[in-house]
C-alpha cells in the first residue's frame, strides 16, 4: 500500500485539480461535419453542456492543459509504478515516474489528435490515424472562446480493431481516456458525455456498438457497466487489468 503522506505530497506537487484553458479551442458546432448532426446527437449535447458547459475541439495551445486533465484523472495507473517513501531512492524515481509518464501522454495526445489539430472537423475518419477529441469547459465567467475556462471533461473517439473480434479488418468506433475533472466528479457529467459518444458513433459515424477499453477501477467499470456495456475479455500485465468491453448500439 502506498502510505497517505506520500500520495499527498505528490497531490501537493501537482497543478490544481481545476485545469483552466488558457487560449482558445474549437465550438464543436462550428467545424465541417457539424452540419449534420443528428438531432439525437443535440439533445444529448445540450443535456450534458446543460447553460453553464460547451463542447469544443482542442488545439496545439491546449495540449498541455489536456495533458494534466488526462494525467489527473488516471494517476491510478502512474501511482502503480512508484515507489513508498522507505525506498532511499524514492524521491528521484517517482519525480522521474511523473515526468516520463506525463511526457508519454502529451506526446500521444499530440500523435492521435495531429490530424483534428490541422484541419478541425467532426466527419467520419478513413483509418486509424486520425482521432476526434473533445473538450467540456466550464462557464463563461465574462470570458470568451474558452480562453481562461476550465477543462471539465474530455473524450477521445477513433476507428480501431478491437482485440478479439474475429473480423480483423472491421473498423468499429472506439472510446478512449473518457475522463472528468476531479472538481467536477459526482455531477453525472461521465455518463452525459458518454451517452454523447454513443448517440454521435451511432448516427454520425454510423457504427453498430462501441467499443473501449478500462481498468479495474471501480468508478469507470461501474459507469460502463451500469450503462449496458459487456465484458469481453480481460487481460492482466504488470500495471494491472485491463477490461475490454462494448456495447450494441443499434
């Protein structure tokens, strides 16, 4: 077990927990593709934004906020790797854990979302080198364009080959790092923005399920769960579980 003094030291040494963008990302309903969003899709978006939210793409300038949100939201996973205070060398290896891990996710953020970054938009992708990101920030607050907002949430949506399906040329839409800002956990804020995923996948990507991806966290496991998503297939390495599941969504 990891002592508490050591996790809130590290909580000590983070950014705050209200991850602020700090330049200006993307409307989602202002870039091609937005068009034709299905109404299915705006009923889901104006239930999750609600008066005080919006949904918008990300850009370079919003890459390192997006990083510490990402980063935040599964320390689960970089926790795994570091060491308890009584190791001599703890100090070093687990600052080292924390940059490395971090320079990690920028640079794979930056790699899946080159393509939205160049050209913003919301159609259907040809491969798998091309990822649909997008932001939930918080309230206006006398700002404009998401300058000075905070980063809510965030969800990545992609084609890939599942692991496990028997037809491995199959495209399917894919979900990754749906995640929500500790500030604003306990909100039902997870489960609008996933209804969002499902509702665009289904009538604007035209997939038949989704398919994605989780630990054995109880919270993100839960969610799925309780959402109709199923188990199918489980594998274990020495960071811990990975779930793999899906579910039908027409």
């Amino acid at each position: 077990l990891v002592d508490p003094s050591l996790q809130l030291r590290r909580r000590q040494n983070c950014r705050s927990t209200k991850v602020v963008i700090g330049h200006r990302a993307v409307p989602w309903d202002q870039v091609p593709g937005a068009e034709v969003l299905s109404p299915e899709v705006l009923r889901a978006a104006a239930t999750c934004t609600g008066e005080d939210f919006q949904l918008m793409l990300p850009e370079e300038s919003d890459m390192q906020e997006l990083t510490d949100l990402v980063d935040e939201s599964f320390q689960r996973a970089i926790q795994a790797r570091m060491v308890e205070d009584g190791n001599p060398f703890s100090g070093f290896w687990n600052g080292w854990v924390s940059l490395s891990e971090r320079q990690m996710t920028l640079g794979a953020l930056r790699k899946r979302l080159k393509g939205l970054l160049e050209a913003p938009s919301l159609r259907k992708p040809r491969d798998d080198e091309w990822a649909l990101g997008v932001l939930l920030v918080g309230p206006q607050d006398g700002v404009q364009d998401g300058a000075g907002r905070e980063l809510v949430g965030y969800f990545e949506l992609l084609l890939q080959r599942p692991e496990g399906l028997s037809r491995r040329g199959e495209m399917v839409p894919y979900l990754k790092n749906l995640c929500v800002s500790k500030a604003y956990r306990g909100r039902g804020l997870g489960r609008k923005l996933l209804e969002v995923v499902e509702e665009f996948s289904r009538s604007s990507w035209k997939g038949e399920s989704l398919y994605l991806h989780t630990d054995n966290d109880p919270a993100a496991f839960g969610l799925y769960n309780s959402s109709g998503y199923v188990v199918r297939k489980q594998e274990e390495d020495g960071e811990g579980m990975s779930i793999y599941m899906s579910k039908r969504l027409i």
